[in-house]
C-alpha cells in the first residue's frame, strides 16, 4: 500500500508519490495539482473544498475560510453556514479531498501518509495537524518540517553531497527561511526565522493599490495583511463595489504570474461601466515589492545571527513556494546574496516532492537511502524559577533554548527557596515570554527534598528533547532519588513510553560527556602534557577549541570537530618521535589557522 506525502499548505495544498526512483506528484480528476486550501460554505448545498470555495474569498468572504493554517493549534472559530469549524477541522476537510484525489490518483486505498509542517509549528500545532488527518482517515507515519522536505528534493536533483543550504520558502501568506545542514545521510535545521504575514497576497495588495493610485480609484485596506500600506480618505476618488474589488484582487494577482512569462502585462478593470487600465513590468513591480524586500532582508540578517553564520557560509540558496516564481523576487535575492540562487523546478512544487521523497522512505523503498532528518527546537522549553523569595511571580528559566538542535539534552541545577521545604514542584513550560504562566504549560513534577534552611538543598533538572516532539524531564535529589515525566504531543501506549523513556536516557548524555569524545580529550591533554613551549601553547588552543565545538550543540559542526580532533591526535602520534622544528611547520599550525577564522 502507498505512503503519500502531503503539503499541507496555507494557500495551496498538494501530494506526492515516491515510484520508479522519483517523486512524483498526484493530479485529481481535472489534473489539477494544486488544490487550494480554501472551504467555503453555499447556501442550499453544504461545503465547498478546494478550487470551487477559492472564487468565493471574496465575493462570499463570510462564508469562505482561507489561511487557516496560520491558527492552527488555536480555537478560533470560523462560521460556515450554521456551524462553527476550527483550523484543525478544516484542515481534514482539505486532507480528506487530498487522499480522495490519491486513491483516485493510485487506484488504490490509502491509509498511511507524511505531512509536512513549518519548521516552527509548536508541539500543539503539531498534534493538531495529526488530529486533523486522523479525522480525515489518515495514519501520519510522520510530520517533518518543510525546509527539510525542500532539502530532500534538493538532494534527490542535485546529489547528495555535504552543503550548507538556506531555503527561501514564499508561499501565498507567509516567508519562512531556514538555515540547513546536509551530511552524509543527515539533514539538520539549524535555525529558522520567519514571517506570518508576508506573502503573495501581500504583493497582490501591493499592486492592487498601485493601480487604484494610477487611475484616481480609492484604495481600501482588504484587512490587516498588507502592513506597509495605508488607507487614503480621499473623497473624490471612485470607490469599488465589494465584486470590483475582488475582480481588481484577482486581476493583480493574473498580472503578477503572468509577468513571469511576459515582460509587460496591462490590468484591465470595469468600474461602474468604465475601463481602467494600467501597465505592469518587472521594475515597475520591483519598486512596487521595495517594502517587502526591506522586510526580507531584516529576516536574513536575523536568521544568519542565530545560525551564527554568514553569507559566504551558505553553499546554495533554493527558492520554494508560489511566490518565489517571481523574476523580482530573484532578482533582488541576487543582488542580496551576490549569486543567483537554486530553483529547483516549479517552486510551488519543492515541498511536496520532498514529502514525496520521504513517503518513499517511509514505505521501505529499496530504491532509496534512509535519511535522517533532524529539528530545530522552535520555541525555548524552560521551568519556572524565582529569583527571589518576594518575587511575585515565577519567570522562565530556559533548559533548551529556541533552534536547538534535536535530539537535544541540558541539565541546570535548581536549589530551594523557603526554610526547610520537603519538596519541589518543577513546572515545565514552552515559549519566549519573561514570565512563566505566560506561555504554555506542558505539564509538572515533583520530587522530595531534605527540608533546610532555603539554598543549601538542590535538585539536577534534565530535559531531553526529540526529534518527534518528545520531553523527557528526569529530576534528581541530593540523596540520589529520581523522579522523570515524558511529554509527548501524541497518545503513547505504555510499552511504547517505556522505550522511549529508555531512548531518551541514552541521550541525555551531551557530546562532551560522551566516552569517545572523552577519550579523544584525554589524550591530546596527555599530548599536552608532555610537550613544552610554542607546542604546549598549540596543543592547549586547539583543546579549547575542540571543547567549545563539543558544547556548541551544533551536531553537523561537532562531528567535523571530532573528525579533526582525530586527525589531530593520530598527527601527535606520529609526529611523537620527529625533531621539533618539523612539528612547527606540520599541520598542526594549519589546523590552528583554520581555528582562528572559523570562531
Ligand atoms: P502556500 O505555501 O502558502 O500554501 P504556495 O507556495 O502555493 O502557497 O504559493 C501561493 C502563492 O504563490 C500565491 O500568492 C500565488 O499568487 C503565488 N503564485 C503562484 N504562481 C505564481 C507565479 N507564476 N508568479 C508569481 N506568484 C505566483
Ligand atoms: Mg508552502
């Protein structure tokens, strides 16, 4: 039976298949392959999914939900007809059309299938996003993160050669950036930043406007999206009728794909029985777009801060999503980055193909490699502290800060507050606000303490965290008695929890506490030890620096470290018996130049 793979996308929504060594995607019956994310409710008829509710966003925008994907993990509640539906339902109406459109499609049954997410989605949007395809009859074997489906298809085109990529994902409402690592058969996320109101609506707003100023209409502000433009109370401008102005939305956002082939397109629009018309070309847009770029470029330079890395580290830049078809939007890429970047095809398409990838793995297919695909930790898990005994309310204290990489571990010492207190509750919460109750509470634990005077009794707290969304917290007294909670954003059975928990306690062991990685330090300080001098010095640099990779937390980094740690130690050992003056000139003061440009 097939495994598909799913983008389940906030404008668009599209499968894949993994069959004869490729991805390929799945058409529904008019052979269409995007399939709108859009329901809409008409009166005497019920629901409508996909294509046929996309017409009416504006011309029944009450009735219509579009862009719920952007509160998934919420309870909003949209009104259609009589009913009131949340982003989760809504979201398996669209993934019940997509595996109809797939059965169709394969002609066989499906059951099983992968979704990819945005990198950041917390632990809730997440279950949300497993709810809603439980609702529509579908297992998720799992959920992976959309830059790394975008890697995947990468890597599936391009060879899979180690590189550093930043993937450029510009859909219909939202910019999502992530900065990957891909190794040997690892992809890893190591940051992401991003923009939930930055998209191609925006830039249909953008255009939309731009006519109504050439041809005296009155601009009015669709809603909150667009947040670079302003009303205008002009009063002897014309203004539009609710269908003229979903007519002039859809006509901007024709001119714009159309500009991908044409390099001018005319907008056409009826107003009250008179034509309007304006020309549009690629710089008229890119001056149109010029606020968004800035926005862009701050996204950029927020991205390379927290993956601490610069422009020159990046090895590609691959655009995905609708609205990187744009020339503009290459074309100011180009001159950011100062090299063209990657599009891997159609660049609606990219995410999809990756999840069509990974279906394939997933189905145990012999035609393609196993890979392992890493997470960021989107927001920050910490527990709540005090830092006085006045203080009125708890704050956060972080365990694993936002962007670690997954699986990850970090273990903080907490001691007690009050006189002679027999325990501590330690609660556990996810997100970036100061104080604790201001974000979200996953759960707690608690665990006895020998009551004395406040500050002289502690507790070691561990947090470990995976790659499926899964928290272990094991805390532990002064007297050596442990107590442990596991977190999960899915329903565990109890052999399952145990093998997990028993997973997760490997890995609670960080890279620097690991034997071979102890081992390796132990005999460069033995090198250290018995040399002197210009060596001695040499020798003590590059531990320093070999045990700042190991805590760094950045798996792809450390496992380059130890590599040439080895490499290190091996030089030592041979170089053991050779004059000193050779030593000097070895490779040993390569190593260290490499050392002082890399931090
Ligand atoms: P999402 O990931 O948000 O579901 P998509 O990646 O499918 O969305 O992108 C949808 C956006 O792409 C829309 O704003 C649409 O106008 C835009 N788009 C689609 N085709 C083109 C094109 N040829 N040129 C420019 N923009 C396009
Ligand atoms: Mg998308």
């Amino acid at each position: 039976m097939a495994v598909i793979g799913i983008d389940l996308g906030t404008t668009n929504s599209l499968a894949a298949y993994w069959a004869d060594g490729q991805p390929r995607l799945i058409a529904d019956e008019c052979g269409q392959v995007l399939f709108p994310s859009v329901v809409s409710y008409i009166c005497g008829e019920g629901l409508a999914v996909g294509t046929q509710a996309k017409k009416r966003i504006l011309t029944h925008k009450k009735d219509t939900a579009a862009s719920f994907k952007r509160f998934m993990g919420t309870e909003k509640k949209y009104r259609l007809g009589e009913k009131d539906y949340t982003p989760m339902e809504l979201s398996a109406m669209v993934l019940e059309r997509i595996k109809k459109n797939a059965e169709y499609f394969l002609k066989e049954e499906i059951e099983e299938a992968v979704i990819t997410v945005p990198a950041y989605f917390n632990d809730k949007q997440r279950s949300d996003t497993k709810k809603a395809a439980k609702i529509a009859g579908l297992s998720v074997k799992r959920l992976i993160n959309e830059p790394s489906a975008a890697a995947l298809a990468y890597r599936t085109t391009y060879g899979e050669k180690d590189l550093t990529l930043l993937v450029f994902d510009f859909g219909g409402g939202t910019l999502d950036l992530s900065y990957v690592e891909c190794f040997d058969n690892i992809i890893e996320i190591v940051a992401v930043a991003g923009d939930n109101y930055l998209g191609g609506d925006d830039i249909d707003q953008l255009i939309a406007k731009y006519f109504c100023e050439e041809n005296g209409l009155a601009w009015k502000e669709n809603d909150a999206l667009t947040q670079n433009c302003r009303t205008e109370n002009n009063s002897t401008r014309i203004d539009l009728t609710i269908s003229e102005y979903a007519a002039l939305m859809q006509c901007a956002e024709d001119a714009k794909c159309r500009l991908e082939q044409e390099n001018e397109v005319e907008l056409v629009l009826e107003v009250s029985g008179k034509t309007y018309t304006s020309k549009l070309n690629q710089d008229i847009l890119f001056e149109i777009c010029m606020p968004l770029f800035s926005r862009i470029k701050k996204l950029f330079i927020h991205i390379l801060r927290d993956a601490q890395a610069r422009v020159s580290d990046l090895d590609d830049l691959i655009m995905v999503g609708g609205s990187s078809r744009l020339t503009v939007v290459k074309r100011f890429l180009t001159e950011l980055l100062g090299k063209e970047p990657i599009v891997l095809g159609e660049t609606d398409k990219v995410v999809a193909m990756g999840a069509g990838v990974y279906a394939g793995i997933r189905a145990r297919r012999e035609d393609i490699r196993d890979m392992l695909l890493t997470d960021v930790c989107p927001f920050t898990l910490g527990v709540e502290t005090w830092r006085k005994k006045s203080d009125l309310q708890g704050y956060l204290l972080p365990m694993i800060e936002r962007n670690s990489t997954l699986p990850t571990s970090h273990c903080q010492r907490l001691v007690t507050m009050n006189d002679y207190q027999d325990g501590i509750t330690v609660r556990i919460y996810q997100g970036e606000e100061y104080y604790a109750k201001d974000n979200l509470f996953l759960g707690e634990i608690s665990i006895p303490v020998y009551p004395k005077p406040a500050g002289e009794e502690w507790i070691d707290v561990y947090f470990t965290y995976d790659i499926n969304g899964l928290l272990y917290v094991e805390v532990a007294n002064a007297q050596g008695i442990r107590n442990h909670i596991l977190l999960s954003n899915q329903e565990l059975s109890r052999s399952e929890l145990e093998r997990y928990r028993k997973e997760m306690q490997k890995l609670m062991i960080p890279p620097i506490q690991q034997e071979e990685n102890k081992k390796i330090l132990e005999e460069l300080t033995q090198y250290y030890h018995n040399s002197v001098g210009g060596q001695r010095e040499q020798i003590g640099l590059f531990i320093n620096w070999f045990a700042r990779y190991l805590h760094s937390g950045r798996r792809y980094l450390i496992v380059q470290a130890v590599e040439k740690a080895k490499q290190q130690v091996q030089f030592l050992e041979e170089s053991q018996d050779r004059a000193e003056e050779f030593l000097f000139d070895g490779e040993l003061n390569v190593l260290l130049e490499e050392e002082s440009e890399e931090y």
